[in-house]
C-alpha cells in the first residue's frame, strides 16, 4: 500500500512537471495555428471587438501564364482601441478545402496589380491594426490583399483573419471572387 | 552479502543516471531542423513543400539588373549558382538556402546578391504552383565538390523541416568567366 502511494506521487508529480513545461509550448502553439474558425456566411462578421467586412474580391487571370490567377482581396474593418489591444495585429491568408494555405504576396510589384484590380484604382495596404494616432477612437480602416494561386483551385476558398490575440480562433469568409481574363 | 544489497542499487542508479547525462543531447540538437536528405535526382519532402536539385553551375564573376542598373559581383573565391525544383507546396513559404560544404562548414546564400532575379530572398512560394528557385554561394572552391543544398523555411525553424539535397557526383560541368542571372 505504502509503495502504491508512492507510485501515485511520483506520477503525479511527472505529470505536473510535463504540463508545466508543456504549457508555454502548447500556448506557442496555439498562437500561431487557427483551428477555431468562426463560419461567416454574409462577407461580415466580428471578432473580439472587430468588424470585418469583405467588400471586394477579383480574380485575374492573365494570357501568358493561364495557369495563375492573382487574387485581390479587400477589407474594410472598424476598429476600437480594446478590439486593437484583444487583436494585436492582423493576419490574413486563403485556404482551400484540401487544407493548402495561401499568404498574401509581399512584395513592391504588387501596388500595381492591386491598383489595377480594385475598383476605384486605390491600393490601401496590407491588414495592419498599427495605431497611426495615440489619441484615435474607432475608426474604418481598408486593406488590400494579393494572393497568387492556380487558376483551377478558386472554388471553395475561406478567406481567415486572425490575429495574435486572438487564436487560435479567426473569423472564416467564403470566397468567390470573380474572374477577368487579362490579354 | 547485506551490504552489498545496500550499495548495489546506489552504484546502479548512479550509473544510470551517469549515462543519461553524458547521453543527453545539447540545447541546438534538441531544437534544430529535422533534416530529410534526398540523393541526386529525387525530390526531398518536407513538411510544407518537396523540392528536387535541377542544376548547377559556377562563375567568377556575376552581373544582374537591379532596380534598373546593372550590378556587378566578383570574388577571390568562386561563386555556386544553384537552382532547384519546387512542387506540392502546401503553404505559401519563403526559404533560406545554405551550403555545407565537404569540410561540414555551412555557407549560407550570399548577401552580395540579394535581390538578383529568382534568388529565393525574393522568392515566396505557393501551392498549386510548380516553380523554380535559386541560390547563389561564394565558397572557396574546394567546399564545391561532395558539398550539400540545404534548404528551409526563412526565419526560426526549430523542429521544422530540412531539406538536404546531394548534387551530381563532381563538380559542375560549367564554369563561367562571366554569368548573368536572368529572371
């Protein structure tokens, strides 16, 4: 009886030691990966205090390389100072349903697709919740994302904005954007 | 014979406990790249992409367009242009290449050519798309022969995926006076 106790300490004790060095790995984890997702099926939804509407999205597919298409997302978000603090920064990628994830391109050569793609001609930047002001209240900010994808993998893409706060849950958008054939 | 039962499961634990400590691996085992090596002329799968050694070649001297302007590079060593194939990306990644050269030193890509066309510095990579990326090393030349491409996600990588590519047997059947990176 008296080695059994003993036994149940000892395993008690490892178990403690695992989960308390664990713990900062599985947290690290977590801020990193979004399998919280929150289905949202009208292009608005809202996280922890910010809302997020997906109010355009195209897809171009040019000529000479048929096989690509660029996608242009762009975002209009209302943001608090508590939903900028919860959020911490913003990220956004496209998944598809086999579970193949696309970042947005990042590079100079993209201001001109962006700007050629979105309807008034404007390219507003990445996602960024970045305090342009100490002093600013709420206020609507837009974002413009590029991605690079093939040409035949635009059906059933989901849209995911997330940020460090936040995950692993993200806000989830369905994605259909409309085609324009490039010559 | 009673002493002995005394004494014997200390010496034991001590020699256990002895042989753990000198096994253990040190802080950089525990928490470098999990490394796949591929041979010559297959492809090495990693977590997010796989990727096949294409084509190597070396120079004295390089040149490239950047930002309108023609840049020239030479070295007191040999310049090591690699390219590489990559296929089933299953996540938009940018790389870092390195060279470990026979003698075990690792070379990472040169800093004199950031931004030369399809370095994999400007390079970001995405699924569903087939592409090529290349690597440019100034080694001393007898780090060329029996050498390795190693090839990872750009930024900390611990415990992620390492791609070790073997190039064809010898040197590079090309050696250029002059080479000019073209896109």
């Amino acid at each position: 009886m008296r080695q059994l106790a003993w036994l149940a300490t000892a395993t008690l004790l490892f178990c403690t030691l695992v989960a308390f060095n664990g713990w900062p790995a599985l947290r690290d984890l977590a801020s990193n990966r979004e399998w919280r997702a929150q289905q949202v099926q009208s292009g608005a939804g809202s996280l922890k205090g910010l809302h997020i509407t997906v109010t355009e999205q195209a897809a171009a597919i040019a000529e000479p390389r048929p096989e690509r298409a660029a996608v242009h997302v762009r975002l209009q978000i209302r943001v608090t100072p508590e939903a900028r603090d919860a959020w911490k920064d913003c990220r956004v990628s496209l998944r598809d349903p086999h579970g193949r994830v696309w970042m947005p391109l990042a590079s100079a050569n993209t201001d001109g697709a962006i700007k050629m793609l979105s309807s008034d001609g404007r390219n507003f930047g990445p996602c960024s919740l970045y305090r342009r002001d100490e002093q600013a209240g709420e206020e609507t900010i837009q974002a413009d994302q590029l991605f690079l994808m093939p040409s035949d993998g635009l059906q059933g893409l989901r849209l995911y904005v997330s940020g460090v706060g936040t995950r692993p849950d993200a806000l989830s958008f369905a994605i259909e954007p409309a085609i324009r054939r490039l010559r | 014979m009673i002493r002995l039962r005394h004494v014997l499961p200390i010496v034991l634990g001590a020699c256990a406990l002895g042989a753990m400590m000198a096994t253990t691996p040190d802080f950089n085992s525990v928490f470098r790249p999990l490394r796949t090596t591929a041979p010559n002329g297959a492809a090495a799968h990693g977590r997010l992409l796989a990727v096949r050694f294409a084509d190597w070649q070396t120079a004295q001297q390089l040149s490239f367009e950047r930002y309108g302007a023609t840049v020239m590079r030479d070295t007191q060593g040999v310049f090591l242009v690699v390219e590489f194939d990559i296929s089933d990306v299953r996540e938009s990644v940018r790389l870092a290449a390195a060279w470990q050269g026979r003698s075990g030193r690792r070379y990472d890509q040169t800093k004199r050519v950031d931004d030369a066309p399809s370095t994999v510095d400007t390079r970001q990579f995405h699924p569903g798309l087939e592409d090529r990326g290349r690597a440019v090393f100034e080694l001393p030349p007898d780090e060329i022969e029996g050498g390795t491409l190693l090839l990872a996600r750009k930024g900390p990588n611990i415990l992620d995926s390492e791609l070790a590519l073997t190039p064809p047997a010898g040197s590079p059947a090309r050696h250029n006076k002059l080479l000019r990176l073209e896109p």
